[in-house]
C-alpha cells in the first residue's frame, strides 16, 4: 500500500481531525434525517 501520498499522515493528530470530521458530518446528517422524520 502507499501510505505516502495520505493527508492525514503530515500532521500528527491528523487522523483524529479526519475522524473528528467524519463523526460530526454523521451527526448532522442524523440530527438532519431526524428533523425531516425520515428515521
């Protein structure tokens, strides 16, 4: 694998912010879903 060219690897709490980044994104599309009352 080519680990390389990955952004979250210049920076050393990089793969924290992805994560952080993703979970919020889930957490406003849930929060989004739940007001439309599609869940």
């Amino acid at each position: 694998m080519n680990f390389k060219h990955m952004p979250e690897l210049d920076t050393p709490y990089g793969y924290f912010v992805v994560l952080g980044v993703i979970a919020v994104f889930c957490l406003l599309l849930f929060m989004r879903f739940k007001k439309a009352k599609w869940l």
